[in-house]
C-alpha cells in the first residue's frame, strides 16, 4: 500500500496496517478514549439507581432496570467501541477532542439527570435532589428531571453519532479510500461536472 503524506506504514510485522497522522495526542484525549466503558456502566447504574444512596430510591428504580439504564448503557458502550476503534487507528491513540467533549457532556447530564430523578417511596414523591436539600425542591426535581433525561440521550445519541462518523472517516483513510465527498471527487477527476 502507497504511504501518503499523512498515512505512515508501522514497521513490527505484528501490525501491517497504516497508521493515520493528524490527530493531536493529549493525555486527556488518550484517558478519555478509555473511560468509555467504566462512565457508561457507572452513568447507567447512577440513573438506574443513584438515587437510593440518598434514600430516594422507589418503585421507579426497577423500571428504569429495564428501560432506561439498559438504554443508556448500550448506546454508550457501541459509542465506546467505535471510539476505540477509531482511536487504534491514529498513531496518537487517542479520540478527537469532539467526541471527548460529547462524552464528558453526556456524563456531567447523565449525573445531574440522575441525582433530579422523581421516584414513589412510600406513598410521596422523592429525589435525591429532595432529599437533600428539602421535601419543597420535589417538584422541581420532577420539572427538571424530564429536560435532563431528554437532554442526557440527546447527547448520548450525538456521541454514538459523531463516533461512527469519525469511525468511518478513519477507516476509509487508512484503508486509502477517499474519505470525505471533496476527496472522492478529487479520485474521480471531477472538474465542473465533467469527468
């Protein structure tokens, strides 16, 4: 395979495939590739449960077992393997600063998500949000709890998102395909219509 200005070859007869330069390497962009899995399993349990350390945890709890934190849980974790994967791909081993940032955006949502939480506990609506700082903030926790939750799988989705994407770009770079619609073109000899 022919090695472009931005394509290096490894030298280790353990790996032939080429490695993609132009991705910046920080120690925050390499650690973040690998927090995936423990923040998707730890954000899941947190939105699962989270609540009952604040003893807010109520019948909602087994809902969200079956629903929402399985849900959480399996979007990240595919985000998590595309990110990986993508990451293995740049000589710097690590993923982009945007998926970075989506990924500590969702965490953050995820939290706040989970500690706002309403939950049925004998007979009273609590939160962990009520429960430590007073009975009066529950409907509070329930207004905000919705938009939080809503904003918590946007994110989510835009990580999983921007993770294929990227995954995709990436392969297609280091396989020597064209990567974006510019440099498809440009293999094809586009010219103003006329091939």
């Amino acid at each position: 395979m022919k090695a472009d200005s931005d394509v290096h070859t490894i030298d280790s007869s353990d790996s032939p495939r080429p490695l993609v330069d132009g991705r910046r390497s920080s120690a925050w962009l390499r650690i973040s590739t690998w927090l995936g899995i423990p923040m998707s399993v730890l954000g899941a349990a947190w939105i699962t449960a989270g609540r009952a350390l604040f003893g807010a945890g109520g019948s909602l709890m087994v809902t969200f077992l079956v629903s929402v934190g399985p849900l959480f849980l399996v979007v990240m974790l595919v985000a998590t393997w595309r990110i990986r994967r993508d990451a293995s791909r740049y000589e710097a081993r690590a993923t982009s600063g945007t998926v970075a940032s989506l990924q500590v955006i969702t965490w953050v949502l995820a939290a706040i998500f989970g500690f706002l939480i309403p939950d049925r506990l004998d007979g009273r609506t609590v939160s962990a949000l009520s429960q430590t700082f007073g009975a009066d903030l529950v409907g509070l926790s329930a207004g905000f709890g919705n938009t939080f939750g809503i904003l918590t799988f946007v994110a989510a989705f835009a990580t999983l998102i921007v993770a294929f994407a990227q995954d995709r770009f990436s392969a297609n770079k280091s396989n020597g395909r064209p990567a974006t619609e510019d440099e498809l073109l440009d293999s094809l000899n586009y010219n103003d219509g006329e091939y």
